[in-house]
C-alpha cells in the first residue's frame, strides 16, 4: 500500500492527477484493492500478524478477525496461529504433552 499511495501524491504533486471531491479519490482506491479478492487479502493479514508485546488474548481476537472469510480451517489454521504468537508462548505450547488441534486447546 505505502507504494501505491507514494505513487499517487507524486502524481497529485505533477498535476498528473486531479480529483474534484473526495468521493473521486476514494472511489480510485476501492477500485485499485478492491481487486483482490477478500479471501486472499484474509490471508495476507494472516500472514502478517503477531503478537508481539499484545496480551495472548488480544492477539486471540485479532487472530479471529482476520481469520473470517480465510478458509483456514484444522491444522493449517492453527500453524498460521502459532506462529503469530510469541516465541515464549509457542515454545511453551510445543513442549506440552499434548498438542494443540484446535486454536481453543
């Protein structure tokens, strides 16, 4: 996105670009990523979220959210789950005597 909207203020700056309201600009954008399809955006998300300093709780949520509309489903899902979280919780998880198949567990 960061080269999409470079792309776009060097344009408005040479005049390449005019738009009369903001409706014309935002409709430009829906069109230019409205063009990947939900599913694919989901998993993009996916594959770029992490816990990183977040409560294992609130990443859980974001994990949920992004996962709608993704098709993961069973095992796959929970390695995308996994490794979003943080290195100290996954290893924790990978040394249980039972391992997980389910985001719940």
């Amino acid at each position: 996105m960061n080269v999409w909207k470079e792309n776009i203020l060097k344009d408005l700056k040479a005049g390449l670009l005019e738009y009369e309201t903001v409706g014309g600009i935002l409709m430009d954008i829906r069109k230019e990523f409205r063009e990947g399809d939900e599913e694919s955006t989901k998993v993009a998300e996916l594959r770029m979220l992490e816990q990183e300093g977040k409560m294992i709780e609130e990443f859980v949520q974001e994990f949920r959210r992004a996962v709608r509309g993704s098709r993961y489903k069973g095992r796959p899902l929970v390695e995308k789950f996994k490794r979003g979280m943080n290195g100290t919780i996954r290893r924790k998880l990978m040394e249980a005597e039972r391992l997980s198949l389910s985001i719940e567990q």
